[in-house]
C-alpha cells in the first residue's frame, strides 16, 4: 500500500505485542511527533500483578501524554492509552474505554484480539492496527476484524521481531497492508493522517 492510500481520517492507532514488544516501544516512542492527530492505544500482555509502573515507564519515552487507561476515560487524539494488566480493554460507541474482567481469550487478559474487535466496531475504516512481536496467536483474529471495518493493517517485520511468531502467524491468516521494521513503524505512524 502506498503512503497515499492511507485514508486521511484515522481516529485511532491500536498496538498489540506480547513478548519482545516492549523494547520496539522503547524504540519506537521517543520519534513519534507531539502533534499526532489520533489517540493511540497500546495493549500488551502482562503479567496480572504488574502495576502501573509500565505506564510510567513508556510516558518516559514519550513527548505525548500516556495514561494507563480507567474504566469510562474518554479517548481523546494526541495521547497514548495503556491497556491495564489483567482486563480486557473495549472500546465504546461513545469513545471511551471500558474493562471487562470475563475468561481470557488467547490465554491473555488483556487480548489484543478483544481490543482490536471492539475498536474496530467504533472507529470502522478510521482505525490503524499494528501487531508486534509475540509468542501466540493474539492479535490475528482482530486484525482481521479490523480489516473486515475498512481499517488499515500493519505488522512488525517478522525478522526484526525478537519473537517472530505472532506477526507471522497474522501475515499467513489476514489480509496485511504494511509489513514495518521498527524504522519504518516511526515514518509510518507519524505520516498517519
């Protein structure tokens, strides 16, 4: 897909990853624009005793705001949302989050897959979903979801992933639009309109 084709009406920016995904945020966060005209909201898996350290961390990285996301925050353009450890994080009609306590999915609590589906009911073809390094399956079945809206797929390089299996895995089950190094991850958010 070209950087042409990129439609000029994103709202949101989803980031899923498991393991090795933390060190592409590292990475990838301290080049991001302070203008970014969309909310992006991040979902990770994490250990369910984590505390909020993680958001604190990441906000480090980061010129724009980055809150670990309560239960009905309203999801505003230009900040960057963290999924909290041990709930599944939707998005709302109304544009704020909600957590959901119900079974895992995929084994993890947050899903991404939970994340990317309720995203993609609210935000349809003015959403972007990126999937990073991981060692399971989640993710592929909300990317393809997102897809199905008219949203824009994107997964990390399966080369430059320290756990190459879950963007493979969604490369080889979805429809996938750009397949992004780290490098390339930072042109293509900050070009994201």
């Amino acid at each position: 897909m070209e950087e042409s084709d990129v439609t000029s009406s994103v709202k949101a920016l989803l980031i899923g990853g498991s393991a090795g995904s933390l060190q592409v945020l590292f990475n990838l966060l301290p080049s991001l624009h302070h203008d970014l005209p969309f909310a992006m909201i991040v979902v990770l898996h994490r250990r369910h005793s984590a505390d909020s350290a993680l958001s604190e961390l990441l906000a480090t990285k980061s010129v724009l705001p980055t809150h670990e996301v309560e239960d009905k925050d309203v999801i505003r353009p230009g900040h960057i949302y963290l999924a909290p450890a041990d709930y599944h994080l939707l998005v709302e009609k109304d544009e704020t989050f909600s957590l959901d306590y119900s079974e895992k999915v995929n084994f993890s609590r947050p899903s991404i897959d939970v994340t990317f589906e309720s995203a993609a009911e609210v935000y349809g073809s003015s959403l972007a979903a990126l999937l990073l390094s991981g060692a399971n399956e989640d993710g592929t079945k909300g990317l393809m979801y997102v897809k199905k809206m008219g949203g824009i797929t994107l997964v990390q390089d399966p080369e430059t992933a320290q756990m190459p299996y879950m963007p493979h895995y969604a490369m080889l089950h979805a429809v996938i639009d750009q397949v992004l190094n780290i490098r390339q991850m930072s042109h293509y958010i900050n070009n994201l309109r």
